[in-house]
C-alpha cells in the first residue's frame, strides 16, 4: 500500500454530521489535528457500516489507550485541508502505538484504480490516522444520534446500527 496522502498520525477530534433535513441529508466526518481538518462525504449507510465496524472492533481488541483521549472541542477549523466522496474505509489496530487505525479512500480515487485495474492493496488511502479507544466509542455513540436523528434505522446484525 503507498504512502496516504494526508497521514494526520493520532489525532485530536473527529465527528459525524448530517447535513439537512430529514430524507434529504448529506452525511459526512470531520477529523481534525490541531488546525488542520479534513471532511469525508458518505452516503448514510456507509456512516452506518462503519458505526457497526467500530462497534466489532472495540469488542475484538481491548486496546487502544496509547495517550489521553483528547478532549471534544467541536471546533473544525475550515477551509477544510481536504474535502472528498468516501470510497473504501479500513478499521485496523497499531500494537506499537496502542491506538486504533482509520484509512479512507476517496471514491475518485477508488473509480481511477478500477479502470487501471489496479489491486486494492495499490490503492492510495487519501487519509489516514490513529484514535484512542475514547475517540471510537465517543464516535459510535455519536453515529448512532446522528443516523437515528432522521428516519428510524433499521436493526442490524446483532442490534448494531443500519442505515435506511
């Protein structure tokens, strides 16, 4: 796998948000380092998909507490550094850093290495950074409000959150 293009190593905040209104909302993650932000645009049920995937995780690996959980400012400094439709995410573990791992990979990305027919593991991430076991179930807790602020969900495997 190449080198991300923006590698935010641990980093300070992250947030879900729904902009809009109910059955007409455009979703999105803000991660933030210090004055620097990027924002993933996602579709609700890829916001849901990863709430659930956060959720597998924290039960897998009792890990993650590396440092302090930084704490929640809600402040995302804009012009965002970045700003892209989400294509793949990857959810892994640092045993070196004991904190979690985030990779997403931008849609236009994604589409150009399918019509090079490029593997997967060639793909560029377009971001990639490190959080605290906190940071994960604050941003679990946090998905879940924001998907069931609009219409209902639908339960998924084992309870966990599905997307409409």
């Amino acid at each position: 796998m190449a080198e991300p293009i923006h590698d935010f190593g641990p980093i300070d905040e992250l947030k879900p948000e729904a902009i809009g209104l109910p059955g007409n909302r455009r979703f999105r993650v803000l991660f933030k380092r210090n004055n620097r932000t990027v924002c993933f645009w996602m579709e609700k049920e890829q916001l849901g998909l990863l709430g659930d995937a956060i959720s597998e995780l924290l039960m897998q690996i009792p890990g993650g507490m590396g440092r302090p959980t930084p704490p929640v400012t809600g402040n995302f400094p804009e012009p965002f550094e970045s700003e892209a439709l989400t294509g793949r995410m990857a959810l892994g573990y640092n045993e070196a850093s004991d904190m979690f791992l985030v990779l997403v990979y931008d849609l236009e990305t994604e589409v150009a290495a399918q019509e090079q027919q490029l593997p997967p593991e060639e793909v560029t991430p377009g971001f990639r950074c490190e959080l605290t076991r906190g940071q994960l179930e604050n941003f679990y807790r946090d998905t879940a409000n924001v998907i069931q602020s609009g219409r209902p969900p639908k339960p998924g495997k084992n309870g966990h959150l599905k997307a409409n």
